[in-house]
C-alpha cells in the first residue's frame, strides 16, 4: 500500500467539534490519525493564583468557574476540603440538599454531554431536545440559587439558602417529566443502529492500562472497572441512600454512553430518595465573619464524583484568612491529556470529536 | 451491513409526533420568562436604608464595588454618606454583598438584561439608577440568610441575687475565645469611630483582638484614650448606637472588647511594657489643670507624653473626679481607677490631692504660674427635685449617697428606698441601695424604653429585684410629723401624650395619686456646675451659659489661655467619653497656642 | 446626484434588513459565556426565529461571540478569526469580563477591556448572561444595523493602528501575517 | 469510627522500607515525608509492591519563607480505598525533581505544568515547554513572589471612570479630623 | 427558429423555478425540522435572507483564480443540466434542452458541479476543505453505482437514454416506473439519501468534523453563489427522480395556461415528498463514517440495482 502524505489538521481553538477553546493536533494519514496532541492553555484564569488573593469565602465564587458545565460539584469539593480542614460540622439537611444539588448538576450536565455526543456524531434532533429540556433542570436551579448555570450555593459550612417553598414538589414533577423524555431519546439515539455502528468499539479504553492512566469516572466504569467516589469513599449522605453504579465492559463510547444513560436513572433515583427523607433543621453551620475568618493551617485532600469522574481539591492553608494554595483537579486533567493522546492514533479523523465528547473533555478543566 | 432494519424504520414515527406538538420555545422577546423569585439579577439598594458601611465594597472579590458620595445624601452620625456603585464591568453576581449588608439595604432583582454598545455604561448606583427596581426585589437577605452575625456573645455576669450580696464587680469580663468571637463579629466598617466623640481607632483594635494581637489592641487604643479601663467599664458607648450590625441585630461589645484589652494588662508595668510611650523632650511649658477627673487626666496624659509639666490639682484625695465617686463601686472597682492613676503618674503627671482651687490654692496662682490652664471641674451641685419636703431628713441626692458610699463611709437608707429618675445615676443609687438590702423603687415620669439610662443597667436593676414604676409624677414627699424623718412619697400616675415632632410626654392623670411608703428618697435628676470658685473677673471673660462654659473645637474658652473640658462645658454629652475627647482636643489647642 | 444618493439609501436598507434577519454566529466559544450559547440556540429559547445561526468558519460568519473572559493565549486566535471574518461583521461581547475584567481583573493571563483590542458592537451584562439576555443583545445589534450604525469592520480599519499597537502590547511574540482582507 | 488499621499497616509498611516518618492523617489519609531522592522508589514501591496503582494527584506548594517548594504526591488504592500522600521538599533556589512519568504516564502532565508554574526542572521530561502559557517572559507565575494583580494592572487596560471611590473609613477620619495611626493601619480594612 | 424567444422565456422561467423552490424547500425543510426539534424555527423566506445577506457582504475573499471560478462553476453546471431536463413533460413553456439531452450526459454534468467545488476547495489550502473533497467524491463513488445501475436498468427495459422518453412512457402507459422497476427505483432512492447530503450521509460537510468541509474557505458573494447553485441542484435531483420514477408532471397535449400551472402543481406535490424522505431520514440519524457509507451504498443498494438490471433484462 502506497504510504499517504501526513497531514496536520487542528481541530480547534475554532472549531464546531471542540468541547471547548481548545486544540487538538492532528497528524493525519487519509482519514487516519496517526498521532495527537493536546494544546491547551486558551481558558487558562489563573484561578489559583487568584485564589491566594481572595480569602476563604470570596474564593468560592471563583470555584466554580473552574469547568463551565459543573459548577456544582467544584463548590463541594472546596467546601468539604475547608470543612475538613476548619474541623467544621455539616448540618445534616444540608448535607441532602447537597445531594440533590449534586445530582441535578449531574443530569444538567449529562444532557450536555448528550447534545454533545449526539451532535458531534451528525444527529441534531436529540441535542435540540436535551438542551431545551435542560433549562427545566436549570429552572430548578434558579428557584433555589438564584443563578442559571453558577449557581454559588453550596459553601463551606452548608448551603446558602434553604430551599424554597415548593421547590421539592415542583423538582419531583420535573423529574417525572425529564424521566418520560429520557425514553424518547433513547429511542432516537441509543436505539439507531447507525449511532451504535459508530460508537461500538471506537476510541477504546483497554481495561488493564486503565486505572494506571488515571481515567476517572463513568470513563473508567465504562472499561468495567466499578469506581465511584460515591461509593468508595462515601461524602455528605450518600452512604444513606440506595443507588446502583453501573458498569459496562468493553470500555469503547458505547460502553460509556450506556454507563451515562444508566447513571441518570440513579440521579434520579437519589433525588426522589433525598427528597423523601430530607431532615429539617438548620441548613447552615454559619461561619465566623467572612472577612475574618481564618481556618487552622494544614492540608486536604478532598474527592467527589462529578459526571465526569473524581475531582479532587488539595487546599493548603497557612492558618490565614486566605487559602495559602488550592489545586484543582479535574477529571479532564487527565482525560484531555495523556488519554486522548493515548487513544486517538489509529482512529478515525471522523471520530475525534466524538470521542472527545465521550472521554468528557472540559478543556478549562486541564488548564484552569 | 444490514439493510436498514426495521426498528430504524419505525424510530421516526416517534420523533414526527413532535411535528403536531407545541413547541416549548419561549418566544422571548415576544413573551417572557419571569426570572424566579430568588434570581440574582441587577443590584437595588435602598438609599435610605443604607447607612454606606462599605461592607458589600470589602466582601466584593472583584473589586467591583465602589462607595461613592451622592449628591442629595450627607453623611451623618451612623451614615458615612456614601453609598455603594456597581461596577457592571466587574460584577460576577455571586450577591455576597447582599449576604453580608448588615442593614439590608442592598438586594438583588429580577432585572438582568441591560445591553449596551457603549462599555463606560456599566458603572451603575443602584438605588440611583434604578429607583423602581424596588417592586422586582428577588435575592434578599434576611437575618438568618445573613453572613452577619448579629447575636453578641453574651456576657457573663453575677447572678441577681448574688451580686447585691455585695460590691463585687458583676460584669466578670470576656474570656479570650468569647472577646475573639466577640470581636470577629465586627465589619470594620468605623462608624463607631465618628459617632464617638473621642474618635477611638475602634475597627483598628477590634480587628487586632480578633487576630489575636492584644498587646496591638492596647496600644491602638491607648493611642487617644488614656483611660480605657475606665471606658471599659462604665463608657456609655455611643459608638454601639450606630454600629452597623445594630441597624437589624445587637451592636458589636464594643466597650466589653475595650476592656477585654486592658485586662490582658493586669499591672501598670505591663501597660508600660506594651503601650511604651513616647515621652517627648521637656518643652519648656507648663499646664495647670483644675480637677483631676477624665477630661483633666486625659489632657495631663497626651501634655505629659508631649513633653509639658503637667501639675493636677484635685481637691478630693482621690483623682477620678465623677468616676471616683459617681460610679459605684460594682460597676467600677477601685483597683482600676488607681491603676490608671499610678500609671499616669508613672510617665510624669504630677497630681495634687485634697487641694482646692479658690481654697487651697487660688485661681490665679495657677493662672499666672502656668503657660496655660485647662479646667475639667465636672458637675458636682445635684439639682433639687423641686417638690415639698424635699429638705427633711432620709431625702439624699443620688451624687451625694454615692459619695458618701465611695469614701467608705456609710449612709442608713433603711429597708424601703424611692429613687426619683431614670438616668445613670438613679439607676446606679438604686442599686447601691438594693447591696444593702434595701427595697428599692425606681419612680420615673416617662415609659421605662424613654429611660436615659444604659439598658443594660436597667436590666441589672431589674435582675437584683429593683422595682421599676414608670409614668409616675412625685407631687409630694410625706414625712412623719414627729420625727420629721420621710415615711413615705405620693405621685401622680401619668399617661403619656404624643407631641407634634417631639417625644410623648407625661401628663398627670386627675385622682391617680398613690402613696409609696418609704424610708429614704434618693433623687437624681441631674447635677449642675460649681463655679463659686472662680474669681469674678474671670467668669464673665468665660462665657457660661445656663451653667456650662462656652467653648470652641478646641476646648479654647474665651480667655486665651484657659482651656476648659468635660461635664461642665457645653460641648458633647455629659459623659466621660466626652470629656476625654475634651481633654484630648484641649491638648491639640495648648499644642496649637503654645507651639504654634 | 439625488438619485444616486436614494437609490443606495434603497440598496442599504434591503441590504441591512437582510444582515438584521440572518447573523451567522461563528461558533467559537471563548470563554465560559459559551455554556449559554447551546441554550440560546435550542428549543426553549430558540434564536434561529431571527435568522441567529451557527457557521462553522469565520469567512461564513458575521457575528464573533466573545463570551466573556479573553486570555492572551486566545487573544491572539479571536484577532486572527476577526481579521477572517468577512465584512460588515460584528462583535457580541458577553458578560461582565469584556468590559472591565469581570472576576479576573486581577489575572495576569486575562486581558481586561475587549474594545482596546478589537471594536465591540453590543455588550450584553450579566456574568453569565441568561439566554433571554442574549436575545436581547441580538435584538440590540439588530437594531443597530437597521440604524446603520454597526459598522465594526471599518472602525478596525480605519483605526488599525491604535488597534494593532494595543494587541502587540499584549501578544509577544506576533507569529502573523498582518492584516489580509 | 473505624481504628485505623488499615491505615496504620501501610503507614509501617512504608516507613518501615524506606526509614522515613509519616503519619495517619485520618481515616483513609496517610501521609509520609520522604526526602526528594527516595520519592521515585516510594512511589514504585508502593505502585508494585503495595498496589498503589492510580496516581490522583500531584501538587506543589511554595513555601516562600522556608525557600522550599513542597511537592504531595497523591496516589489511591482501588482496593483497599486508602490514599498515601508522599510529600517532599526541595530547595526553592535550585528547583530540581526526579522525573516520574515512567512510573504513571499523566505524571508528564503534572510536571509540564509545574515546569511552567513554578519553574521546576524535571529533568529527562518530553513535551513542549510552552503547556498552557504562551510567550510567557516572566517570572513563573503560580510563584508567590509573582504578584498578579500588579502585573495586571501593568499589562491590561483598567477602564476609567471609577476614581471617584471613596474609603469608608477615610471618608470617617476625614471628616472626623481624626488620623489612623500608622501601626494601626494594618488592621484597618482592606 | 421562430420560438427562440419562447425557449429563451422558458429557460429563464425555469431557472427562476428552480432556484425559488430549491430555495423554498430549503426554508420549509428548516421550519419543519425546527417544529420537531420543538421549536418554532426560522420563517419559511430565511433562505432568501441569508442569500441576500451573504450577496451583500462587503468585502469577499478568494484563494486564487480557482477559488473565483468555483462557484460560478457550480451555477454553470446547474444551469446547464436545468436546462437538459424536462420541467414539464412536453409543456411549451418549458421545453428547453430536454429533448436533446440524456441521461448519460447528465449524469456527467452533474458531477460537473462538484468537480469545480473540488477544484476551488484544493486551492483554499484549508486541510479541512481537501478532506472535505476527498470524503466527497468518496461518497460520489459510493452512491453514483447504484444510481448508475438503476439508471442503466431503466435504460436497458424501455431501450432509451432520453428522460423525456421515459417520462413519454410512464405517461402513456399510465404505469410509473418505480413500480415497472421497483427494483431500481428502491436503488435510486437509496443511493438519493447519499445525494441530497442529509444525515446519515452528510460526511462532506459535517462541522464537527471538518468545519463545514469544501466551502470552509468560501464566504460572502461565493457562497452565496454557491447556496444558489446547491439550490438549483436540489430541484435538479428531484425532478429527474420525479421524471424518472413518479410519472413525471404535466400533460404533453396541453400546453395551456391552466395545464401548466395544474402541472407544476402536481411536480411541486412530488417533488416535496420525494424531498421528505432523505430530510426525514436525516432527522433522526447520525451521521455514517465515510467508509461505512460507502459500504452502505456498496452493500442492498448496488445488490437491489443490479437485480434491478437483471429483472429489465429478463422480464422485459
């Protein structure tokens, strides 16, 4: 066989197939990748720097802009980091609101992920739909935070409101709706067969090189491998409610996407529990004047699982009012990286964005 | 590959019912979509509410918030007069402004959409801008939303039946973690500053307390207050009135943190080690100072640190003046007031007891042999209650009864007392009475909430079971026609009657008269100055009116080279925060003359 | 002369009240405001009812989205997707972070007023603006162009120089052809 | 409340091999501190031996008084749950560490950004120098001798039209004709 | 030559067709698209607007002389092979070329559109564009067999290359040929999906793979051009399959006014379900990788043409 020219094809900073200002170079062979590389550095904020500019609760603002699609499960992490680390107690209505709040944020985002991976593979009718049934959860979010798509509520010591009134029955409702709406779209995408051609045994992730790579997350379920923060180190309440994580083996998107599809139903499933056995009580273990407070110095690690894997938050204080160093990370740290380096060569050029969207690859996640 | 098999076929049916449906679109502009009633939108502060803390301006991680001065708001006691401008530019409307307003003037609304083609539109007052913003109120902040914390650490204090036991001290001091707390409530804002009339660094030492840096925090404040065990104490605070927290919750303790500093500083050693003052070069000039109370301490201090020769002279055998012997002694132990003493002996004043100007000395003696002269002679002359039989026996002033008490002399007030008043002072005799073991009745003319007094104080005469009558009018004192002693006081009851743009006042009900029976009547209604010691030639030059001598902003009277301060000058409150702002500024003029 | 002048008055305004119903968004997000954009295109919010569509390059768009915060790193690719794009072309700047900063004022990789560097057409507020706020800029840049008053191509022509020196100012090492049409 | 057995194994296991201190942070939390030319064993160790296979996290902190940098390692076992932090300091001044991304392939990641960040050299680390700055001339920025704010108030352009803001406190003193001693201003507001 | 000018008048009205429902389609496709994504969608004219607007753009970029040249290749093309294909079975009005050309030398033509978009993307430079040729002809290869096929099996049963004989036939015989051959006819109908560039089939252009492909480096009055030219294209393809297949439209002994519009009537009923299926298929597919494409149209389509050859050959 005649050996094709190389190309170098750029798929982003501009580009309709990017999940975000970011740039993947390509050596092309035909419609072959032969090798990638991952450019980032176009979101990068400087958040960590910043943040040893703001002092404990100001930063949580900055949180969770960390990655545009959840913001959610930023501001836990930081919360439970400094909670840890100030020996600080959680009322425990809080702690189910927060759950709610993080499964929300989870079906908000899947629905992205679902435009996302519908869209990238050519199908624009299910994207239309799960993007516009989206703002239903984000309705719900406004009627508790306040805010669409940063919704700042949950902060070190609890949350910042108490839901409102009628808000339990009107998410119950809403979750009744998004559950009905699911079955459409399954049928549209997970049943066409032409979306499973394309998905099947694509952009595989080996099982065995998994965990060393560092993939998190439905990701890393989707190779087999049963690993959910949730589970394995259960925060907030999640050791009280009963909710399956699924596996899919195979490790290819398809395994993924099925993983993801699945994971919705638990979101569901955890939040109408949360709902029924929500506590009363204090929603807020208030904190000492904001400008003041200070919080013993030390380190912590802290882990929860955000749709797209574990995120990590390691939060050094030097015992002032400001955090001495907070460093992120994300599941797309390594997902956008070595992985995507690791799996693109060998397929094909039509496939790269579509695996992008699978692996959940938020490029101001890596770059921060 | 399959041919297209029939599942694929038969998916469109599902997606081609969405052809009849409605569309969910929410045709915007055309119809809206209400943002939820607790959206972060655009800012609205309610102007008249705001009292320009700059609180929301400190918390804004962004820089976003300036506080700016408006043209139809001054700044008053309690309002700096400035009011918070958004820069649009910069807002993320993360709304821990709002968390954090201490007043809840500022809120956010429904209002989000402002579209512009000129980038220098985005600096927004809100209030200013916006005035009908108010009806689309969203994200609000109430008490228990709020980032304030509004509840004061509680004091601790004797118990009620235990403190009339005897004179110990009932206020028993913050501990450090409650003073931490204490202080860690405090926004920093420096309102109090204004509102005090001694201009205290507050925010500065409450902040070091709140840091853990007490030694910082004494030295702040002795910065301008030589006394600040005695304001401490007994100081009435004003600064509290106005703290920003007050406005929806309890001021900051600002006078319990006051103390809870000087008492890390148990010795005059310590205080000397941690404030180490700078005493100037001698200059050459000295001061005379009549009285030894806090206006005439505080100038000897702040003359002394300058480098004056500084002579006091006192004509009791205590310095202190009024918070020697007006103040009993639970409230304020005498250890402090000798602390404060020796301490300001230690870095040179000079102090001569029992030496009464006009008696012991004369007025012009001092005048003549000294550069200048500051006079902080204070009130000393109660004034009469002005009913019949006020002159039989068992009928005190309260200023006296607590003189007598103060020296360590005793006075019988019997098992039953009536206080006439509601200030400080009568609340203060009443409780002397109560230590020991009287029955005691508070007769007031007005509603308890009018009482001039402390609230706390009134709450402490109430714990240690001190009867409290308000709207009652004495009209005469009854004594025994044999012994002449008082056996009793009749009044009028009162019911109070609103006043065009004035407070109510008590109008005696016809009939209402009602007889308590009583062994003692203590009356305290007030003081007057003692002025028979001046020389005529220099009284008129003094300017006094109704009592009290005419002053300027630097406590300069009408003769150049006297100086005059506390109690009986008209300048401030009668208290003694004001007379060590007195003091304080009178050293500014000496300064002023003197140096030039 | 009159005639002339009419009939290009005619030209014009058939000519903007078709760029008014047609904007070709150029999808490029560049920052976080780009999460609204997906809302804003689909069916709640639907922009497409104004002719409000994706193109997928910058020679077929008319409209630069700059939703929010630009780092230098993507300053330079927004100035070269700019100088693309195709005239009359405008610019949509999102969010709080173009006009003064935003959050990141403080930030040594964020440039901090947007207009320095390229001419800005509509400024929607909000941080991030919600869909019905983007909407509202549209109708905005609509409105302009009907007055035609958007003209954002010739003001960087016209001012390239101002404009280029602010850019240099921040982007080091310039590895670009200067400015083609 | 668990007694930290699990824990207190591993912290042996690994202070025992390698006569280094350590400790149990918490449940679950282990940390031990090695000196920076054991690091690459440790982490061997512990990834063959002991079945620390998934490296979470690596993170470095400027201490800038003690004129070190502190790097934690951070790796997990997907059995036993626990997570062993490894940390180490080097020298500020001369900023080297032993390359890791032959131990865990993202490790490369990591240290890319710290090259970048904070301006440690790894040696024998392949990929580009530029990761996520771009003709960047500075000091490295995360360094806390970097002050970010006044380099952006340098480089970019602050919009007019604000300098009409008023201190609260200033506004007070002024008007109160009261000054702020200087030892006291530090704990005036910011 | 005495109706040189009826024909001039008739080539200019058909080209006005063309363009306007290729258009219109356009702009209905987008609104009903929309109502199932459950919105409401453009208006129906926004095609017409965006032409409009990218005609008025005030500055165009070419890469080189190919890069002019292509898009008025493409309308040449269209233009061209418009005017070889009967509007209206021989109606006056429109008679143009129909009579001279066939179905050999349009299948030529047609491709001649895409060669010249091939040409102007190779000069762009933009690696996306050269893909986007490569993928396209790729595709051209994939779906031209089993066209082809079925249109040599017309062929071969009623023994003519002419269109406007096989739309003659179908009208005298009153049997349309998709059920004389229904084997060909599910062929071409097959292979039309990958024609019309709808999903599954839109590789040429797929924006998250390649921007928009080809025209990634055309913007302004080029494109426009070219949105011109597709739209022409458009209405091309559906009449040939109309003519082919549906019996065609129009009555060849009635060239009256109310004739003809009953006509164009009945072509633009046609036309439009014809047009549904590829969009109707493309709502709610993915879209294919080149090479499963090409093995789509490899695979039942080519088999059903040539059994589609065989039946002409043996049962006729």
């Amino acid at each position: 066989m005649v050996r094709e020219k190389e190309t170098t094809l750029y798929i982003g900073p501009q580009h309709p197939g990017i999940t975000g200002n970011m740039m993947v170079k390509l050596k092309v062979q035909g419609d072959t990748v032969v090798s990638a590389a991952t450019h980032v550095g176009y979101l990068h904020r400087a958040f960590e720097k910043l943040i040893e500019r703001r002092n404990w609760i100001q930063a949580f603002t900055l949180l969770c802009r960390f990655c545009v699609p959840e913001p959610d499960p930023m501001e836990l992490t930081y919360a439970r980091a400094v909670e840890e680390l100030d020996n600080r107690e959680v009322p425990e209505r809080a702690k189910y609101i927060r759950v709610i709040v993080m499964e929300l944020a989870r079906m908000q985002s899947f629905m992205l992920w679902y435009a996302g991976q519908s869209g990238s593979a050519g199908l624009y009718l299910t994207p239309q739909w799960s993007v516009g049934d989206r703002n239903y959860i984000l309705d719900l979010f406004e009627d508790l935070t306040g805010g669409r798509i940063y919704h700042m509520y949950i902060w070190p010591g609890g949350v910042r409101r108490d839901l409102p009134e009628g808000w339990t029955d009107k998410t119950l409702r809403t979750m009744d709706y998004i559950e009905k709406r699911l079955d459409e779209y399954n049928k549209i995408l997970f049943d066409n067969t032409i979306f499973q051609k394309r998905a099947q045994g694509v952009g595989i992730v080996p099982k065995d090189k998994a965990i060393e790579w560092g993939v998190v997350g439905p990701v890393l379920r989707g190779t087999g491998i049963k690993s959910d923060v949730r589970i394995d180190e259960p925060y907030e309440v999640y050791d009280k409610i009963d909710f399956d994580v699924p596996t899919q083996e195979g490790g290819d998107i398809w395994a993924r996407a099925l993983v993801r599809k699945e994971e919705v139903r638990q979101s569901i499933r955890i939040i109408r529990q949360a709902i029924a056995d929500m506590p009363g009580g204090a929603y807020y273990n208030k904190v000492s004047n904001p400008m003041k407070w200070t919080v013993p110095a030390g380190q912590a690690w802290a882990k929860t699982e955000s749709v797209r894997g574990e995120i990590g938050f390691h939060v050094t204080s030097d015992g002032g009012n400001k955090p001495y160093r907070v460093h992120v990370k994300g599941a797309a740290y390594t997902h956008g990286v070595t992985v995507l380096e690791k799996i693109l060569p060998g397929q094909n050029i039509a496939d790269v964005s579509f695996i992008l969207n699978s692996l959940g690859v938020c490029p101001p996640e890596i770059e921060r | 590959m399959s041919f297209i098999d029939l599942k694929g076929m038969l998916q469109p049916l599902g997606a081609v019912k969405q052809l009849f449906k409605k569309p969910h679109t929410i045709q915007y502009p055309y119809e809206t979509n209400k943002a939820s009633d607790n959206y972060r939108g655009l800012h609205f502060n309610d102007l008249d509410q705001c009292i320009g803390c700059g609180n929301c301006s400190t918390i804004c991680q962004n820089d976003a918030i300036d506080m700016i001065s408006l043209d139809n708001i001054d700044g008053k006691k309690g309002d700096s007069g400035l009011r918070p401008r958004i820069d649009n530019g910069r807002c993320c409307w993360c709304a821990l402004c709002v968390d954090v307003c201490p007043t809840g003037s500022l809120n956010l609304t429904k209002d989000y959409i402002f579209v512009t083609d000129n980038p220098n539109d985005f600096l927004l007052t809100p209030g200013l801008d916006n005035p009908d913003a108010k009806d689309r109120l969203s994200y609000t902040c109430d008490m228990n939303t709020s980032l304030s914390l509004y509840d004061r650490v509680p004091m601790r204090e004797l118990d009620g039946k235990e403190r009339v036991k005897s004179f110990a001290e009932v206020v028993l001091g913050y501990s450090e973690e409650e003073a931490r707390a204490e202080a860690d409530r405090c926004i920093s804002c420096g309102l109090c500053t204004e509102a005090c009339p001694e201009n205290m660094h507050i925010p500065e030492y409450i902040n070091a307390i709140a840091r853990g840096n007490d030694d910082d925090a004494l030295r702040i404040i002795y910065d301008n207050n030589p006394l600040p065990e005695m304001c401490g104490k007994v100081c009435t605070r004003v600064c509290e009135d106005v703290c920003a927290l007050q406005v929806r919750g309890e001021a900051v303790a600002i006078r319990w943190l006051k103390r809870y500093a000087t008492e890390t500083a148990p010795t005059v050693e310590m205080i000397k080690e941690i404030v180490d003052p700078k005493i100037e070069e001698p200059n050459g000039f000295s001061v005379g100072i009549v009285g030894a109370g806090p206006a005439g301490l505080t100038a000897a201090y702040y003359l002394a640190l300058k480098g004056y020769d500084v002579t006091i002279y006192e004509a009791q055998a205590h310095a202190g003046g009024m918070i020697m012997y007006g103040i009993p002694k639970y409230r304020f132990p005498l250890e402090s007031i000798d602390k404060q003493i020796q301490y300001m002996e230690s870095i040179g004043v000079k102090i001569k007891y029992n030496t009464k100007v006009g008696k012991d000395i004369t007025f012009d003696e001092i005048y003549t042999n000294n550069d200048a002269v500051f006079v902080g002679i204070g009130l000393q002359n109660p004034w009469n209650i002005g009913i019949k039989n006020e002159d039989s026996p068992g009928v005190i002033s309260a200023i006296e009864y607590l003189k007598i008490i103060n020296s360590d002399e005793t006075y019988d007030v019997g098992k039953k007392v009536a206080v006439i008043g509601g200030g400080n002072v009568a609340i203060d005799g009443a409780r002397v009475s109560a230590r020991f073991g009287a029955d005691v009745t508070i007769l007031y003319r007005r509603r308890v909430e009018d009482m001039p007094a402390d609230w706390e104080e009134i709450e402490g005469a109430e714990h240690e079971g001190i009867n409290i009558v308000p709207q009652a009018i004495p009209t005469r004192i009854i004594k025994d026609e044999k012994t002449g002693k008082v056996i009793g006081i009749e009044y009028l009851k009162a019911k109070m009657v609103a006043e065009d743009g004035g407070r109510p006042r008590p109008v005696a009900i016809e009939g209402s008269e009602t007889i308590y029976e009583c062994d003692t009547v203590i009356g305290a209604i007030g003081q007057q100055a003692d002025f028979d010691w001046l020389p005529e030639n220099y009284k008129e030059d003094l300017i006094i009116e109704r009592g009290k001598i005419q002053v300027n902003d630097l406590r300069q009277t009408g003769v150049t080279k006297i100086f005059a301060g506390g109690d009986s000058v008209k300048y401030g409150n009668s208290d003694a925060i004001s007379a060590i702002a007195d003091g304080f500024n009178a050293v500014k003029g000496i300064d002023k003359l003197l140096l030039k | 002369m009159e005639n002339d002048k009419n009939s290009q008055k005619i030209v014009d305004y058939i000519g903007n009240f078709a760029r008014k119903h047609s904007l070709f968004v150029l999808a490029y997000g560049t920052g976080c405001g780009a999460i609204e954009i997906p809302a804003t295109m689909t069916s709640r919010y639907d922009a497409e009812r104004f002719g409000i569509r994706g193109a997928a390059t910058p020679r077929q768009a008319d409209v630069l989205l700059i939703t929010g915060y630009l780092s230098t790193k993507t300053l330079k690719r927004v100035i070269r997707v700019y100088e693309q794009m195709q005239e009359p072309k405008y610019v949509i700047g999102f969010g709080s972070c173009t006009v003064n900063g935003g959050m990141y004022y403080d930030s040594y990789n964020t440039i901090n007023g947007l207009d320095q560097y390229i001419p800005v057409d509509v400024y929607i507020n909000g941080c991030m603006p919600r869909p019905e706020a983007v909407i509202s800029g549209f109708v905005k840049l609509q409105e302009l162009i009907m007055a035609g008053k958007a003209n954002n191509g010739e003001k960087y022509r016209e001012n390239l120089e101002h404009y280029r020196s602010n850019q240099k100012k921040i982007i080091k090492n310039w590895k670009m052809p200067d400015y083609n049409w | 409340m668990t007694d930290l057995v699990k824990e207190n194994i591993l912290l042996n296991a690994v202070t025992s091999a390698f006569k280094i201190e350590g400790k149990v942070i918490r449940d679950r939390r282990v940390e031990v501190h090695a000196d920076k030319n054991t690091v690459s064993s440790i982490l061997l160790f512990a990834k063959k031996q002991l079945g620390y296979i998934h490296m979470n996290h690596m993170t470095c902190i400027d201490w800038i008084e003690q004129g070190e940098f502190e790097l934690v390692y951070t790796i997990y076992h997907p059995v036993d749950k626990l997570t062993l932090f490894v940390k180490t300091r080097i020298d500020r001044e001369i900023p080297v560490m032993e390359n890791i991304d032959t131990i865990w392939d993202h490790a490369n990641t990591y240290e890319r950004e710290m090259r970048e960040m904070f301006g440690i050299e790894f040696p024998g680390l392949v990929g580009e120098h530029d990761f996520i700055l771009e003709d960047w001339d500075q000091i490295p920025p995360m360094r806390k001798e970097f002050d970010t704010h006044k380099y952006a108030a340098e480089t970019f352009y602050t919009r007019p039209g604000r300098e009409d803001a008023k201190d609260v406190r200033e506004e007070l003193s002024k008007r109160s004709g009261t000054v702020v001693p200087d030892f006291a201003k530090k704990y005036s507001r910011e | 030559m005495e109706d040189l000018g009826l024909k001039i008048f008739g080539a200019i009205l058909t080209t006005i067709m063309a363009f306007t429902v290729g258009m219109t389609y356009g702009g209905i496709v987008r609104k009903l698209t929309a109502r199932v994504q459950n919105r409401y969608g453009p208006p129906v004219y926004q095609n017409f607007l965006d032409l409009l607007k990218l005609q008025s753009k005030k500055t165009n970029i070419a890469h080189g002389f190919m890069g002019h040249m292509a898009p008025v290749w493409i309308i040449i093309a269209a233009v061209t092979v418009l005017m070889f294909i009967p509007i209206l079975n021989g109606n006056l009005w429109f008679p143009n070329l129909s009579f001279h050309g066939d179905l050999i030398f349009l299948l030529y033509m047609m491709v001649f559109g895409s060669l010249g978009m091939a040409l102007g993307a190779g000069q762009t430079g933009n690696p996306n564009s050269a893909i986007g040729v490569t993928r396209g002809l790729s595709q051209m290869v994939g779906y031209e067999i089993p066209f082809v096929l079925a249109l040599v099996a017309l062929m071969i049963q009623f023994q003519t290359t002419s269109v406007q004989d096989l739309t003659q036939v179908q009208h005298e015989t009153g049997v349309w040929n998709a059920f004389a051959n229904p084997f060909a006819f599910l062929a071409a109908l097959l292979a039309s999906l990958g024609m019309f560039r709808y999903s599954p089939f839109d590789i040429v252009g797929a924006p998250a793979e390649l921007a928009s492909g080809p025209v990634s480096e055309f913007g302004g009055k080029y494109l426009g051009t070219m949105m011109s030219g597709g739209a022409v294209f458009a209405f091309i393809k559906l009449t040939l399959y109309v003519h082919l297949f549906f019996g065609g439209a129009g009555n060849p002994d009635d060239s009256g006014i109310l004739a003809t519009l009953a006509g164009i009537g009945i072509l633009l009923v046609k036309t439009f379900l014809l047009y549904m299926i590829p969009v109707f298929y493309g709502w709610i597919n993915p879209r294919y990788r080149t090479e499963q494409a090409i093995r789509y149209f490899w695979g039942w389509p080519t088999a059903l043409g040539i059994v589609g050859v065989l039946w002409a050959v043996f049962f006729n």
